[in-house]
C-alpha cells in the first residue's frame, strides 16, 4: 500500500529545500536589463538544469553510495546535519552559502551561463537539494512505488519555480525582499525538522533499532 505519509514528506522537504519563492530575488537581480524573451529562455534553462540534476541523483542515487562506500545510515546523518545548518541560515534571513559561493557571484556577471550556474545549480539544484532527493529514493519503506513521490516533488517544485519565475518581477515588488526572508524562514523551520528527523534515523539504523 502506498505510504501517503511518506510521500507527504518527501514533497514538503523537497519543495522546502529548492525554495522556489527565495530564488526570485537572486532571478531579477541576475537578469535585470534583459528582455522578457531573454528572461523567458533563462528561467526555462535553469529549470531544466535543476530537473535533469535532480533526477540523475534520484535514479543513480544507489550507485554512487556504492561507488564511495556510503552507508545509507551515514548519509542520513550528514545530510541531516547539512540540512540543519542550511535551515540555520534560511531562519537567519540568508541564503545559504552553500549554494552560492563568492567566485560563483562573480561568474554571473556572464548573462549566458546563469540559467545553468548559479540559478540551476546550485540555487535551486544545490546540496541540500541533492541530499534530500538520495535519502529519499534510499529510504526503505517496503514498497518501491512510493519513490514516485520523490519524482513528484522534484517537478512540482520545478513548475512552481518557473511559474514564480515567469512573474518574479511582479512577485518582487509587491512581496519585497522582507516578504521573501519571513517565507525563507518558514521554510527552514520545515528544513530543521527534517535534518533533525534524517540524524535521528540514521542514529537508529546503526544503533539496529529501526
């Protein structure tokens, strides 16, 4: 039987994460003196880049823990932790830095890449993202068709992305940098909780508990 409960969480953890509504102001600052159709191109690209990255980690997940010698417990646990501290950030009212580094400000400056980095990878396809998609697709929940609901979060956090997107100009000047950090915030209260759950689960595992 389907585990509602599961894929509940997968959706809000992955939409919290990718946090469509907190890359709108970093979107018109990259883009502003471009057309509509450039605009248009750019937000299409960076959802894209973020599907195709989100999806290869959700399919090959598997491998690359065995590739590296992960443990599924041991990733729990770190990915749990990168999450707490991404929330830490988000509850401050910063993006994370995770996500977008000093030298990745500078590139920016060349318009053509930004669809890919930074606004694709890794502001919406960024570490955090990525973690919680592979914890995900590797939870065991005894039936393999609740991955489809990690598969479901991933688009419907993209598609309101590139809705958000196509209206950020409107949606910034009237929710305004204060409305998009109070969201921002709301969204790490979620991502806390999540960490904490990931460490906790993992802790578990290894203690054979769970």
């Amino acid at each position: 039987m389907v585990d509602l409960a599961f894929g509940a969480a997968a959706m809000a953890s992955i939409f919290a994460i990718v946090d469509p509504l907190g890359v709108v102001p970093f979107f018109s600052v990259l883009t502003e003196g471009m057309t509509p159709s450039e605009k248009q191109q750019i937000v299409s690209k960076a959802c894209l880049t973020a599907t195709i990255t989100l999806g290869v980690f959700a399919v090959f997940g598997q491998w690359i823990f065995a590739g590296f010698g992960f443990t599924i417990p041991a990733f729990k646990i770190a990915g749990g932790i990168l999450l707490f501290g991404v929330s830490l950030e988000m509850l401050h009212g910063e993006r994370s830095r995770s996500r977008l580094t000093a030298q990745e400000r500078e590139e920016t400056l060349e318009r053509d890449e930004v669809a890919v980095v930074p606004l694709g990878i890794p502001l919406l396809a960024g570490p955090g993202a990525i973690t919680t998609v592979l914890v995900y697709m590797t939870t065991d929940t005894g039936d393999p068709a609740d991955k489809m609901f990690v598969f479901v979060g991933i688009l419907a956090a993209v598609l309101i992305t590139f809705a958000l997107l196509n209206s950020a100009d409107r949606i910034f000047r009237r929710v305004g940098r204060t409305g998009t950090i109070a969201f921002g915030r709301i969204m790490g209260i979620v991502l806390a909780a999540v960490g904490v759950q990931f460490v906790i689960d993992g802790i578990l595992q290894v203690a054979g508990l769970r």
